[in-house]
C-alpha cells in the first residue's frame, strides 16, 4: 500500500498548533457571546444582578421581589415563569458583598452589562482551556485539545452564558488558586479567592485544604478579603447580617426545590428532610476529607474541596459544574485507576447539551445530570483517597518536559 508522501513543513509545530486552538476558542467563544446576547430566556442572573445593583444606587431594599424592583425602576424584566414555582416573591439571592463586586455593571444599562459580563465570561474561558486546563493536567496545549472541545461543548458551559453567571469567572478565580497554591504561599492570589468566595459561597471552603498546606497568607487574606467585602456591602447596601440571612434564607427555601438544582439539599427537600439537617454534617465532613486529602497532596485536596464545596450549598446549578471541570482536567491527567469514573463524568456534561431545548426548564434529568457528575468525581476522589494509591500512580507527568515530574503539593 503506497503511503502518501507529507512534507514535515506541512505539519503544524507546537506553536502553529496552539494558534490554532486559540482561533479556534476565540470563533466558539464569540459565537456563544453573540448567541447568549439574544437569547431568549426567561430568566438571567445577570439582568436580576442589574435589577438588585440598581436598587442599591437608588436607595431601595435588593432583597425585594426583583420584578417590582424593575417595574420602579422603568425597566422590563421576565419573571421566571416556572411551573414549579409559585407566585410568591421572587427574591435574588445575592450577598452584600457581592453586590459591591457587581457595582459596576450597574454604572451601564443592563443591555450593555450584559455583554460586558459575557466577552469577559469569554476571555476567562479562552485562559481556563488554554493556560489553566493544560497546567493542571500536566499536559502540553496541543495535547488536550479533544479535552478542549469537550469544555467548550459542555453543558455547564452552555449554561453559564446562556444565563448570564459569573460562574465562568468564579473557575477561573479559582484555578488561579490551585495554580499559585502549587508554588507556595502568596496572599495576593487569596483577593482573588475571597472575591470568588463572596460571588458563590462555596469556594470559601478551599481554605480548608490550604490551612492544611501551611498556605498561611493564603488564608488569611481570603478571610480578610471576603471579611471587608462583606462589610463594605453591608455599608453600601444599608443592610445588615440579620436582614441579609432572612432575605437568603427565603430566596433558599423558594428555589431548593427547583429541578435543576444540583445540590444535595434539593434531594433532602424531595424526602420530606429538612436541608440544613443534611447540609450541615456533610459540610463539616467534607471538610474533614478535605483536609486529609490536602496532607497527601494539595491537589487532592483542592479537588475534594471544590466537589464537597458544589454538593452542599443549598442551591447549586449545572453551571456550577464549570469549576468541576478543573478537577477533571487535573484528574485525568493522572495516573490513577479513578479515571474511569472522571470520564464518565465528562461525558455526562457533554451529553447534556442533547437535553437542551425551549422546554428544557421542565426537564428533572437536568438536576440529576448535575448531581451525579458531582458524585461520580467524589467517588473516584475517595477512591484514591480510601484505597490508598501510591503517590506515583497520582503523579501529573508532563508532556512538555518528560524527564521531569510535578507532583500535587
């Protein structure tokens, strides 16, 4: 059989191959800022973000029926409009200090914000697939360009821009963590997870495996961090922690039981059992799993962190899962025998995009989709962790340097 003869010029070096990868990631992510600008949903976090920012500049209660609030301040807003929800107030959960962080955006009309958040949803996308996602695999860009598409393609993903979330943003503050975390201590990175950690609540909990490295000013300057945005929001909005806590409570209790919710509240809410029943135990063991897990590697712990992190807050949706997409990248650049369950978790969130349609608001399997792709990167977590693998077979080889080694702590 006669080869066809292909020149070595012909071929695409390291470099042409990364050029590539970005215009290929710079066209997908202009299409879904384009595509996420005109859509058509009924509700967007980012046009409530807006609604809420906009009462605090006018001196109005955020923690108010959000449409109300856009009916005062001239503007239209869709209520969700769910057949699982009632017609009760529909409050937006968001905390004081998380409404001094999106401040800006209410500096802008709400069309303009919303593609502001989008392009930069966009360009944190571009450097979680690029930088990000092949530091954390050990692998070299050109390498993990299949694992690229499937980032790209994923449901978590979709969702995060269809919706308008800064859960995009959220996963890239944190990977920025784990990256620096890998060097040594540094309290800078530490603003970086405390504004995550005031965004969504759930990050907070990656201090217990940095405590457990010894990443002091890490730490502390995550606390301090999160600590004066709170503080300064509380300044902001005239509102304080009694207030803040009834208004989350009640926006908790109306969307717990939504079907999308990926978190394991939502499974205690359907079996008649309180939430904060469950919740409360499970944080506190997580974090006990966390912290061992982080004596063995820092990795490892971050990972056990962000998955425990994402399964027990109260209310946790499919983009959530963006920043589980940074511990499958880490995962399956390992060596370990858990990666079948990693995988099987990918391809959950990647067939997810087959459920996606203008009905999808009443599909169940959405929220079971989300929560078992947590469950199943937990499991093949504690199984590395139980079963005791040597720290050899945990090892990320690089394919950029084959000679050397880059080990989780």
């Amino acid at each position: 059989m006669i080869m066809p003869y292909v020149s070595k010029k012909a071929q695409l070096g390291p470099r042409a191959k990364r050029w590539v990868a970005l215009l290929l990631l710079g066209v997908f992510v202009a299409y879904l800022v384009v595509v996420s600008s005109g859509s058509s949903r009924q509700l967007r976090d980012i046009e409530a973000d807006w609604v809420v920012v906009q009462a605090v500049r006018h001196d109005l209660d955020p923690f108010t029926d959000v449409g109300r609030l856009a009916e005062t301040l001239g503007e239209s807003i869709n209520r969700p409009g769910l057949s699982e929800l009632d017609d009760g107030p529909w409050i937006h959960p968001r905390t004081p200090g998380a409404l001094l962080v999106l401040y800006p955006l209410g500096l802008v009309r709400m069309e303009t914000s919303t593609i502001l958040l989008l392009a930069f949803s966009g360009a944190a996308l571009i450097w979680l697939a690029l930088v990000a996602v092949p530091r954390l695999s050990g692998l070299a860009v050109e390498k993990v360009l299949l694992w690229t598409v499937l980032l790209l393609a994923s449901a978590p993903v979709f969702s995060a821009f269809e919706f308008g979330t800064q859960s995009i943003v959220i996963s890239a503050l944190v990977a920025l963590t784990w990256l620096r975390a890998r060097k040594g201590d540094g309290w800078v990175v530490g603003i970086a997870l405390g504004v995550a950690s005031v965004l969504k609540v759930w990050p907070l909990l990656l201090v217990v495996p940095l405590a457990a490295k010894r990443r002091w000013s890490m730490v502390a300057s995550t606390l301090g961090t999160t600590a004066i945005l709170m503080l300064a929001g509380f300044l902001v909005t005239d509102t304080n922690l009694k207030t803040t806590l009834v208004a989350l409570q009640a926006a908790s209790e109306r969307w717990i039981g939504f079907s999308h919710n990926g978190s394991l509240g939502a499974i205690a809410f359907r079996v008649g059992v309180e939430p904060i029943v469950l919740l409360v135990p499970l944080a506190v063991a997580g974090s006990c799993l966390s912290w061992a897990a982080a004596r063995r590697s820092l990795d490892l712990g971050l990972a056990f962190g962000i998955v425990v992190g994402l399964l027990v807050v109260p209310l946790s949706w499919e983009h959530y899962n963006v920043s589980l997409l940074l511990v499958s990248a880490w995962f399956l650049g390992t060596q370990t025998r858990g990666r079948a369950l990693v995988w099987t978790s990918v391809g959950i969130a990647a067939l997810g995009m087959a459920a996606r349609s203008p009905n999808r608001h009443d599909l169940p399997v959405v929220g079971l989709a989300t929560l078992a792709e947590r469950l199943l990167v937990l499991g093949a977590l504690c199984y590395v962790l139980v079963v005791g693998e040597p720290m050899q077979d945990v090892i990320v080889r690089s394919r950029l340097e084959p000679e050397k080694f880059v080990r989780g702590a």
